[in-house]
C-alpha cells in the first residue's frame, strides 16, 4: 500500500502498485547500473543510472508519474530526492526494487 512520508519528497509504493501505475501510462526509471539493467529490467524501464539523475534531469518526463526502481529500493529513493531537487513532484518510489518485481512473477526484460 502507498506510504508517504511528510520528510520525503516521494510516494513509496509496492509492486502491484507499481504494476498498476506503469499500465496506466507512468514512467519507469531504472536507476541500477548498465549490467545490472541488462540483466533483467521492468519492461519499458529507462535506464538512468543513480549517479546520473540530477545530470539528466531533463530526460525526466514531467507530465508523468515517475516509478523508481533500483535492486531493493535504496538508491531509487535517492533518485527520488535528486528528482525532487530538479522540482519534480509526481515521484514514487518502488520497494524491495527489482528484486520484489521478479519475486511476485512480473516479467522482466533482458
């Protein structure tokens, strides 16, 4: 279920809201490194590595819901704050990451 926490500047969510928001049109963000992405990925996840958030920041689409995504959660919620910081505000991050996608039998892309 949805958490916001009124210190953090983002929505942390669970997989099957996180499923849910990507069919209904929000942007996926993969913030892992490349292998780690090419290893297996959210279908449709951008890959933009953590460190390279706030850097490419106009790449972020802002009319949308922006889902982060990481291994367990940790460096998405960094994401998040560096997204924050760019002065997006539709920001959600995924918990348990790719790891909690792969384990409730999402399909991921290689």
């Amino acid at each position: 279920m949805a958490r916001k926490d009124p210190r953090e500047p983002f929505t942390r969510i669970d997989v099957k809201e996180a499923e849910e928001m990507k069919t209904s049109g929000a942007a996926v963000i993969d913030v892992r490194e490349p292998h780690e992405y090419t290893a297996g990925h959210v279908p449709g996840a951008t890959l933009i590595p953590v460190s390279t958030v706030y850097a490419r920041r106009e790449e972020l689409p802002r009319d949308k819901d922006l889902v982060f995504v990481c291994a367990v959660g940790q460096r998405s919620a960094l994401a998040c704050e560096m997204a924050a910081a760019a002065g997006l505000t539709r920001l959600f991050n995924l918990e348990g990451g790719t790891e909690a996608w792969t384990k409730a039998g999402l399909p991921v892309e290689k």
